[in-house]
C-alpha cells in the first residue's frame, strides 16, 4: 500500500503533508456513506451572480478587490456556521484566494481540517477555451506547477479541474484527454485530482453524450498505474446507475456528482437514484442563503440544505 493509499483509508493528518482522506475511498465507505463535498470555488465571471443570490448587489463592490472581500465574508459564514461540520460533508473546493486568505486568524485549510474535519481541495483551472466540436476544453493553466507546490504548502489534499461538454464527438474526447493529462501531472505532486467534465444539462443529446464521455473516462482510467487514483465529478446522468462501473473502478476513489444547474430538489432528487455517488454541490448547497438573515436562521438553513444532500448521498 502505497503513503497516499493508506491516506485515503485511514485518519492521518501532517502539517508538511496534503490531509487525511477522512473516508473518501470507495471501499471505506460504511459510516461515512452520506457525507458529500462542498463546492465553495465558484470564481471570475459566476462571482456577481452569487453574491447577488446572497443578497448583494454589484453596487455593493465598486472593485474586484471589494468584491473578493465580500466573497470571503459569505465563505466564511458558510464555513465556520455549526451545520457545516464534518459529520455531513467530508470536503470541500475552494478557490485560489480562499486557499490564501484565513478563517478566524487561521488559513483556510487549516481551518477545514483542523477545526470542521473537512478536507480541503483547490481549484486549479483558469477558465474554459472557446467552444469547439461540442465542447470546452480548459484553457491554460499557467504556472501550474508553483500553484501545485501552494496548494502542498496550505494543506490541500487534492485539487479540481472543469471542463464542459455539450454533444458527443470529437470535443468530448479531446476534453478527457486534457484532463487526464493535467491529471497526471498533479498526481506527481502527491495530491488527488478531481476531474470534472461537465456535460451541459442543456444538451439535446444528454444520454448519449454521457454514455460516450463513460467509455471515455473508463479508457483512461483503465491506464492508470496501480498507484493512482482520481476522483471524478460528473453531471447527475439519464440513466439510472449508469456511472455505477466507475464508481467499483479500482482507479477511483470517489464518484460525485454536480448539480450543474439544477435546484436542489431536483438535484437530490436526481441524486438518489445513482447508488455509490455523492453530491459536490455549489448553489443547490447554498440555495436561500442571504446575507440578511440573521446567524441562527443562516445556520438553520444550511443545516436544513445539508442535511437534505446527505439524505440523496446515502444511496
């Protein structure tokens, strides 16, 4: 078994090491069935629909800075609210500047682990390419080798990539080459990469485009060496179970699922019916959140929201 395997299987924490799995290998599931990962990396061009969500306007930031500010002022209520602990969610993605900024006087991830028992992940990429076949693949992550030694040195234990995929073809497989292959390269650092190709929820050939993007994925996991292992966060598909292979992968820790759009009741909803999978939500989590409701009411809404993604998580 190799350092990072007994990781993921066992509680193990180390100031100079990415952190414990805290139950996110597939085999070790049992008690910790249930439990998702919170998707806290919305960036760039999606930021002032969410703070307009949370109740404040664009009038509210006259620039980026402000508004960065702003964003950590709401993560951080999220983050350090009792309901986000660590017995209903077991990470969560942040974004580059939640990674360097702190919590309480101590850095974010730190405070995730430290404090919540909740495992940090990065976000690495840096924006989608221009449509092309279909599909968007990542546009250049410059630098990327740096930013993996930052995440090593702020505790992260994984990072996370986007990609989207509207239509099957050629795009939706240059989409998964590109991902496996930054993958590789920050499964070298020692940390676990989350590999998102999104399939729009829009696609008029959603089906068949997720039955494509499963043969695909399957050929690449099918490559790995016996010492790798990624996660995959997927878009809750038309076929019931039918991401059901990758879950038992031996090359895959965890399979999650994005709501990509949908509300939460349909996301849970679409959720439950995957046996093995488990929620990574961004706004179906933080749906009716508001930057006006008192700390209990906040907190009585998160609880009420995490406890419903749990519930669909458990199947």
């Amino acid at each position: 078994m190799t350092a990072r395997d007994s990781r993921l299987k066992n509680h193990s924490s180390s100031s100079s090491t990415p952190r414990g799995s805290h139950g996110l290998s597939q085999t070790g599931q049992g008690q910790e069935r249930g439990r998702f990962i919170a998707a806290l990396d919305q960036s760039g061009g999606s930021t002032p629909k969410d703070l307009k969500l949370y109740g404040i306007e664009a009038e509210a930031y006259p620039n980026q800075e402000v508004m960065l500010d702003l964003v950590h002022e709401m993560r951080t209520r999220i983050i350090t609210s009792p309901s986000f602990d660590g017995a209903r969610i077991l990470g969560a993605i942040l974004f580059e500047d939640t990674m360097n900024r702190y919590i309480e006087g101590t850095p974010t991830g730190d405070y995730l682990w430290d404090v919540k028992g909740i495992v940090p992940f990065l976000k690495i990429d840096k924006g989608l390419a221009e449509e092309s076949h279909g599909a968007q693949v990542m546009k250049p992550i410059p630098d990327l080798n740096n930013l993996l030694k930052s995440a090593i040195s702020k505790g992260m234990f994984g990072t996370k990539m986007r990609s989207l995929i509207k239509e099957p073809g050629e795009g939706l497989h240059a989409v998964v080459a590109q991902q496996f292959a930054i993958a590789q390269q920050i499964l070298q650092f020692g940390l676990v990469p989350i590999v998102e190709p999104e399939v729009d929820i829009h696609s008029p050939r959603k089906a068949e485009t997720e039955k494509q993007l499963k043969a695909a994925l399957q050929s690449e996991l099918d490559h790995l060496g016996e010492d790798q292992s990624v996660i995959l966060k997927l878009t809750l598909p038309e076929v019931e179970n039918l991401y059901h292979e990758l879950v038992e992968h031996p090359r895959v820790l965890r399979v999650l699922a994005l709501s990509g759009g949908y509300s939460r009741a349909e996301a849970t909803a679409r959720l439950a019916r995957h046996q093995g999978v488990i929620a990574s939500f961004s706004r179906a989590l933080t749906e009716g959140l508001t930057v006006t409701q008192s700390d209990d009411d906040f907190d009585v809404a998160l609880g009420e929201a995490a406890e419903t993604i749990t519930d669909a998580s458990r199947t």
